[in-house]
C-alpha cells in the first residue's frame, strides 16, 4: 500500500528536520508543519509510516521517532554539518550483559552535529541498557557516543569487554595495584573488581545523548 500525499509530506519533513536539526520532530512540530491540528491524525498517518518499514516509534517518548536503517542513512549522509555514527547496539549501565562477540555490525546510524563531534574517525554509538551510571547523568534508554581506544586513565568512563565471560559494560575504570575496579554511579550498587588480563577497553564516552522526558504527545 503506497503513502498518501499527506503521508510523503510527513515523511519528507521528517528526513528534512532530521538532517538540519539532528533529532526527530515531535508530533506538534508536525502537524504544525503540514496543516494538522489533531496530534490523533498525525499519530494514525505515522503509524501508516511504520507500517510501510519507513520510521519506527516510541509512542510514550517526546521525538521518538527513527527512520529505518537504510533511509535513515540515505536522508543523512552528506549533509554539510552532520557527522555519520554508527549505532552498534547496547551496553550494560548495571550487570554485565552476554552479548555474542565483542564487534557487532550496526544496525543504525546516529546523524550528529560537528559541532559536537568534529571527528568522526573511530567514533560509534552505544544504547544503555539499566540505571548503574545514573549518578553521570546517564539513564536507561540514553545513547552514549565513544571514541575508540584500548586504554584508559583512571576514572574515565569506559565500555569494557570481559573477555572470559564475553560480556561488556559500562562504568568508570581505576586500577588498583593487582586489579581493576570498575565503578558504578549509582550509591545503590556495588563496584566490580576484574583481573586486568581479563579487561579489554573498547572506547571511551565522548558525548551523551540523554532520552527526553517521557511526556503526551
């Protein structure tokens, strides 16, 4: 079933705002764009967009919306003040998480101002998974963008990959004399203690990319 022309002007402005904007608009900024006055419309013609495979959505989320993989890629790339990121996948902000191999292919591109990554070399994207780092301001659904490197200072905020129980996470790194200490930010939670032959830095947090509020529509 193909788009009706309210629905390829919803879709257009969705790409357009994305890549001179750097973020979804929110269902207001759409109907205000095309004519619609009802936010209940412009839900029921952006379901038609999932529908077709063209965006996805997290309804209860303010600027939920995502354009699919390759669309998302294809809207973005080029654009004079937008850098590509690749969205590799999660990371756990709590209990390391089993993930099958420490690279993973991605499955979206992130668009991001230069202003805020100038360089793109060796950078990637990660979505937190749980509440250990809530303390540095990240939280459960939030992205984290990492520049790769395979060491780190003490109390910098790190992915480390545990090479014998092939899981990864997210936390601050010190090395303690025959150890690592990999610290949560979370006065709720404890520390984790690693032999360093067994700790792998991945990358370090760059930029933080904060999930909004969950509000209406």
């Amino acid at each position: 079933m193909g788009l009706s022309e309210r629905q390829q002007r919803i879709y257009e402005f969705i790409t357009k705002f994305m890549n001179e904007k750097g973020r979804p608009p929110t269902i207001r900024e759409i109907g205000a764009k095309v004519g619609i006055t009802s936010t209940s419309v412009v839900n029921y013609n952006l379901n038609i967009l999932v529908r077709e495979g063209l965006i996805q959505r997290e309804k209860e989320v303010s600027r939920g919306l995502r354009l699919v993989g390759a669309n998302m890629a294809k809207s973005m790339a080029g654009g004079p003040g937008f850098v590509q990121i690749p969205l590799l996948g999660k990371i756990a902000a709590g209990k390391p998480i089993q993930v099958p191999e420490a690279g993973l292919e991605p499955y979206e591109v992130l668009s991001l101002s230069r202003a805020l990554v100038p360089d793109q070399e060796g950078m990637f994207a990660l979505e937190v998974k749980g509440n250990s780092m809530i303390d540095a301001l990240i939280n459960d659904g939030d992205i984290v963008v990492m520049k790769k490197q395979e060491t780190a200072q003490n109390g910098e905020m790190v992915a480390v990959w545990l090479k014998e129980e092939k899981e990864t996470t997210l936390k601050r790194l010190y090395r303690e004399r025959n150890r690592i200490r990999l610290q949560p930010m979370n006065p709720t939670m404890k520390p984790f203690y690693a032999d360093p032959r067994n700790v792998e830095v991945q990358g370090k947090v760059v930029l933080v990319i904060r999930q909004l509020q969950k509000q209406a529509a």
